[in-house]
C-alpha cells in the first residue's frame, strides 16, 4: 500500500523499511511534519504514517480524506496530535503502536530522575572542564523517599516497580485501579494526599483535556517544598511557566522533562546554529536544576523496532481488511 511517511528521520528509514521487507508496502519517506502546508505531498497515498509532532487535526485530515488517504497509522502511543473523531467523520482509520517495550520510557525516567537528583549531568560537564569540586552536587538518597506516580499503566507500572526496588514507597493516581500496581506494593492515593506526599512525582497517563496542566501552579504550592519533577509523558501535562515559578522559589526542586509543550517546533532538529525564540525553554535549560532532552524517552533498538513492526502490521491487516487492534479509541 503507498504509504507517506511523514517526520521521517534516518533511524525511522533503516527500522521501517527492515520492518517493510516482507510486506512489500510501498513507503514515501519525507523529513517534513504534517501540517496543513504539507498534507499535499501525501496525494495519492492510502495511508499516511506519522509522529507525535506532526499535526493531524480536522483541516489536515479533511485534505487527506481529499485526496484518498483511508489510514493515519502513528508510530506512537499517545495519539492526542490526532483529532480521532475528525477521522471518524471522514472515514479515516486511525491506529497507534500500544505493544512496543515500555520499558524503554521507564527506565528512561529513573535515569532522569538519578541525573537531576544526583546532578550526573552537571557533574560531567564539570569535570570536562578539570573541575573536580563537589559543591552544588549533593542529592538524596531515593531509599526510603516517597514516590508519586500520575498513570499507572503500562509504564507507570515498570517505573513504580523499579522505585520500589530503590527501598522507595510507591504511591499512585490514576482513574482506574490496575491491580498490578497494588499486587507488587504500590498503594492508590487521591492527589489531595499525593501531591503533599511525595518527594518525587512522576508523570505517566496520556495527554487529554483533563490532564491538560495537571501540574500547575496550585499543585506546585501544595507539593513537598524541592520535590523533583518527572515529565516523560506529554509536555501538555505541565504548566511549564507555572514550572518555572516554582524553580525559582525553590518550592520544585528539580525538574527533569524529555516532552515539552512547545516542542513541535524544536524537538527532532538540529538547532544548534540558529537563534532560538522559544524563551521559556531558554529560561528552563538556564536552570542548574532542569534536564531537558529532546523526546528520546522511547528510543531503544527494541522499542524502535516493536513500534515499526506494529506499524507494518496494522498498514497490512488494514489493505487485507482484516480487524485492526491497535485502532485508536474515539472520544
Ligand atoms: P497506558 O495507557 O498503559 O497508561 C496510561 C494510564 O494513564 C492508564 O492507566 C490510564 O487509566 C491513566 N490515565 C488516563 N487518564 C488519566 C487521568 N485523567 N488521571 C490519571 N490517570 C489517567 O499508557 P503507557 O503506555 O503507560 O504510556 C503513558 C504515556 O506515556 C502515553 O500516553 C504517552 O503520552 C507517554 N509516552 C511517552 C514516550 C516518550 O518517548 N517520551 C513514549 C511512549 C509513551
């Protein structure tokens, strides 16, 4: 099936056309983002292939419908750069990766949360420079600390475990019980107990419109005085002006983000010669306190390849007519 492979980067190439050997499908790879100025360079094709960057809101997807695209298939678990219910409408299918390793992202957030506490990051650049001081790096111990986990599915779950192998305690919010997180010693908490309890607080559950700023500047004042942040979710999550307020009080004590809300226009670039405008991410990586990288929370050779090999799949039960099970839920 002619597919338009949009936000392509060389690793997104190798793994997908790996994936791509059998099935034969035919792949347009293109380095833009979707947008409605792009949307064009997708004509002909009955499915367009995606990222969490790229923009398929109603305008987008009405072009696409245009011209004959039947399927939006994202090389991501969230899905909310997507406006299912327009696709609905146009009859468009949409579909996500949810099976590929989960792992790749929790582990990814407890090695944020050891390089801001422990001030890893700062340390090496340090030492680079011959400067073998230790003022300024003292963290704490994570044995014995309470941990806030906001989402206790699949990644929240294999942070919250990993935590509690740290000698943490485990506390966890989420609209539904997973009755996993309690069987290995985590215990559900309102966030009117979680907030003010937690040393750490780590951001797990997808980006809707209630979540939209679940930390904000009102949470932030009733968090444990310097809690460190984690934010390997959606940048939409936090109030990053709100963030930033409170990093320079002191009340957040650390923060530690690999998604930021304004990254559609900076992240999965080199941008290192030209003048960025964005002055909130400038004011946020100026912070000694504040790791920012770039959405690479996923980007393990098992997560990669999972998440192209779903893709393939679903692009082909979908030209076979077959069911399709990673359909995106419509809400
Ligand atoms: P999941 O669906 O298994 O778990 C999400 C959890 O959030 C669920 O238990 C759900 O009930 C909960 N939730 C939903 N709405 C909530 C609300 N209003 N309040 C509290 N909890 C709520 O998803 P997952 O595979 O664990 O992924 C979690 C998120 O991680 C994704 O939505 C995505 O945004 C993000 N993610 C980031 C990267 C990255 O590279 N940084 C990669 C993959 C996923």
């Amino acid at each position: 099936m002619k597919t338009a492979v949009f936000s392509t980067r060389s690793y997104d190439k190798t793994f997908l056309t790996a994936a791509n050997a059998e099935a034969g499908h035919e792949l347009m790879f293109l380095q833009d983002r979707l947008t409605a100025h792009t949307a064009s360079l997708a004509a002909g094709c009955e499915a367009v292939c995606v990222f969490v960057n790229d923009n398929v809101d109603a305008e987008v997807l009405a072009i696409l419908a245009a011209q004959g695209t039947r399927l939006v298939a994202t090389r991501s678990t969230g899905y909310n750069q997507i406006d299912a219910m327009a696709a609905a409408g146009l009859g468009i299918e949409v579909v996500r990766v949810t099976g590929y390793s989960p792992y790749s992202v929790a582990e990814f957030a407890v090695g944020l949360l050891l390089a801001v506490n422990r001030k890893i990051a700062r340390a090496s650049v340090r030492t680079r420079d011959g400067n073998f001081e230790l003022d300024g790096l003292m963290g704490f111990d994570l044995h014995g600390k309470t941990v806030g986990v906001i989402g206790t599915g699949k990644i929240g779950t294999i942070f919250a475990r990993i935590m509690l192998g740290f000698g943490c305690t485990v506390l966890g919010y989420d609209q539904y019980r997973n009755p996993a997180f309690e069987a290995m010693g985590g215990r559900y908490a309102s966030t009117a107990e979680l907030v003010p309890g937690c040393d750490v607080l780590s951001l797990h559950c997808p980006l809707t419109q209630e979540t939209r700023h679940i930390v904000n500047s009102e949470s932030l004042a009733r968090a444990k005085r310097g809690a460190i942040l984690i934010n390997t979710s959606r940048g939409g999550l936090v109030d990053t002006e709100a963030a930033i307020a409170a990093l320079k009080t002191g009340q957040l004590g650390g923060l530690a983000i690999d998604v930021y809300e304004q990254e559609a226009s900076l992240f999965f670039q080199d941008l290192s010669s030209t003048i960025i405008e964005d002055d909130v991410i400038q004011r946020l990586v100026s912070f000694h306190n504040v790791i920012v990288t770039g959405h690479q929370a996923f980007f393990t050779q098992e997560a990669i390849g999972q998440i192209m090999q779903t893709t393939i799949e679903s692009i082909s039960a979908f030209e076979a007519g077959a069911g399709l099970v990673n359909r995106v839920p419509v809400s």
